[in-house]
C-alpha cells in the first residue's frame, strides 16, 4: 500500500507542493516588478542564494558565466539543496523553482538585493527564463532538473560529477538559465556583480561577442 508522502514544510518552502501555476503566471504577468532592471535583477537572485551560504559559512565562491546564446550560469561552491525523500525513501521534485520562497513573498520587509529592488527568490528567475537547469551537488549525491518559464519539464537526474566547475569541492549548485526576450540586456556590469557580497567572492566571466 503506498504511504502518504511527509508533508515537510521549512522556513523557504512548502516542500509538500508542486507545481504553483498561479504564482507563476503571477510573475510573468509583470516582468517590470519582479525582475526591475531586466537579466541583471535575475543575476542577483541567483548570487543571493550563494551569499546566504558564504555568510552562514564565513566565505563562499562564486562564478558568473555570461553565454554567447544569452543564458547566463552562476556556480557556487556550497553544500549545496538539500535533497527530501518522501514516505518511501524516493526523491521529492524540488519546488525551489516552481513556488514561492516564503521568506520574501510571506513576510514583510524583504531583503533587498544590491541593486535596490526586493529579493523575491529563485522562482522569479524561473519564470521569468525561457529555461533554467538546476543542477545540485551534495556530498550524498548529485542531481539536475529542467524548468520552462519556471515548470519543471524532467524529473531529478542522477549525474556522476560532483564536483562544481572552478571549486576545489565536491559540492554546490549550478544554475543555468536564458532570461526571456524582453529582459536579456545588451549591458550587464561585472563590477555590479562582483563588489556587493561581503562574504561571498565573485568571478564573472563574459563568453559574449563583441
């Protein structure tokens, strides 16, 4: 007989949910005030993450990637997502892309994000990206998940390297997405990238033409 799975819930997520449709299309119905400024908003999203853990640890590392085809990867050499197991010890899809993160949409005062705009999470990145990959790396194993305008599109797949690219760890997240049209900019600035983080050592690497 199968098990109800657990119904875990923490101070960012409701890991019992799936998929938050409305709140999805509740972003991407106002790209203008969930990601101000365009792909460079969507940038520091994603190191916020980074600098959480730098912060908690004392110091951190990070790499940002700007590709040629517009997507943009940023790599951390933290311990990367925590991976839930439901009922029957089987992997729970991770909701961090496709629901709200409840510390900046559930509580007032949210943190704001060095360019002075409300951190919202990792869920704006993904909807507002034509494509996000997720690719998570713990010492108990290493995963990766596509999302589509923030819907996962796979579920977690095993990968064999655990190691994040330009860290001497075993651990860490990568995350990889293409901003939609409307918000990839022509001029994005290392330096707004690089300098903010207190904890949190910033490389950026432009792979772009021109």
């Amino acid at each position: 007989m199968e098990t109800t799975p657990v119904p875990w819930r923490n101070t960012t997520h409701d890991w019992a949910g799936t998929v938050d449709h409305a709140h999805l299309a509740e972003v991407r119905s106002d790209p203008a005030v969930f990601a101000p400024g365009g792909s460079g908003h969507l940038i520091l999203e994603v190191i916020a993450y980074a600098a959480d853990e730098a912060e908690d640890r004392g110091s951190g590392r990070c790499t940002v990637t700007l590709h040629p085809d517009g997507s943009v990867s940023v790599a951390d050499d933290g311990r990367g997502t925590d991976t839930r197991l439901d009922a029957r010890g089987r992997p729970v899809k991770k909701p961090v892309m496709a629901t709200k993160d409840l510390r900046f949409f559930d509580r007032p005062g949210a943190q704001t994000l060095p360019d002075g705009h409300p951190r919202r999470g990792m869920s704006v990145v993904a909807a507002l990206s034509e494509w996000l990959v997720h690719t998570n790396r713990r010492a108990d194993g290493a995963w990766t998940q596509r999302y589509e305008r923030g819907v996962p599109v796979t579920d977690l797949t095993a990968v064999t390297d655990r190691g994040t690219t330009g860290s001497t760890g075993s651990t860490g997240t990568t995350v990889r997405f293409r901003p939609c049209a409307e918000l990839r900019t022509a001029s994005l600035s290392p330096e707004a990238f690089e300098r903010p983080w207190p904890r949190l050592t910033v490389e950026v690497r432009d792979l772009r033409t021109g």
